[in-house]
C-alpha cells in the first residue's frame, strides 16, 4: 500500500492488493488524511463508510490491485476506486437475506451520487460526499 499526494494538496491516492490486511491500513489513512483537511466527523464517517464498500467489493469480487483517489473539490469530496475486473458492471444481483444492504445501496444511502466508468484496464467507481 503507497500513499502518495498527488499534484494539488487536497488530492490523494492510494494502492495496494485485494487483501483484508492493505484495506485496513487504506481506511485508516483516509481517515487521517480527511481529519487533516478539517472535514466534520459526519463527512469523514460517510467517506471511510463509502470507500470501505468500494474496497469490499475490490475483495469480493474483482480481486484484482486497487487504487483510491480523495480529492476535495470546492463543496465536494470526490472519492474512487480503480480495479482490474474488464467487463464487470459494479452491481449484481446481490443477497435476497432479510436485513441484507449491499454495499452500493449503502454507498447510494450516503453520497450525493456516484458511478461508475469502465476503461481498458478495469472500472472506477466514484462517490461525491457533500463536505
């Protein structure tokens, strides 16, 4: 897992393999990361919240290497996460279990709005959080 900053200093990205391990320490500096930019809790809780669900599903079911990007933008935190998986749309069917939310619609239930684009490489899905 690399943190690096990237050009402007409200822009940052990380990288790492599809384990449980890198994800925890990913989340960890997000969170970091959004406590130095003096984001309110709620804002940091929803961004850690939707990122954790992006990565799960890196683990899930990509299971290829990751990269996060945060970048705050004016009233926005824009977040996403890049992976390898060529051809696969980020929703499935999902669980039928009673009490069962997966990940997206968790991810829908927080952000202003979010997507996803596929590229030669993999996919991007993408989440704006209001700040």
């Amino acid at each position: 897992m690399a943190l690096s900053l990237v050009g402007r200093p409200r822009r940052a990205q990380w990288s790492g393999p599809p384990f449980d391990a890198s994800i925890s320490r990913v989340l960890h500096s997000v969170r970091q990361l959004l406590v130095r930019w003096r984001l309110p809790e709620d804002v940091i809780d929803d961004a850690v919240l939707v990122v954790a669900e992006l990565l799960a599903n890196v683990v899930e079911h990509a299971r290829t290497p990751f990269r996060v990007v945060a970048e705050l933008r004016v009233r926005m935190l824009y977040l996403a996460v890049e992976d390898g998986a060529v051809g696969r749309a980020p929703a499935g069917p999902g669980c039928a279990s009673p009490g069962y939310l997966s990940g997206l619609r968790v991810v829908n239930a927080v952000a202003l709005r979010w997507g996803w684009q596929q590229h030669q490489t993999g996919k991007t899905v993408w989440a704006e959080v209001l700040t």
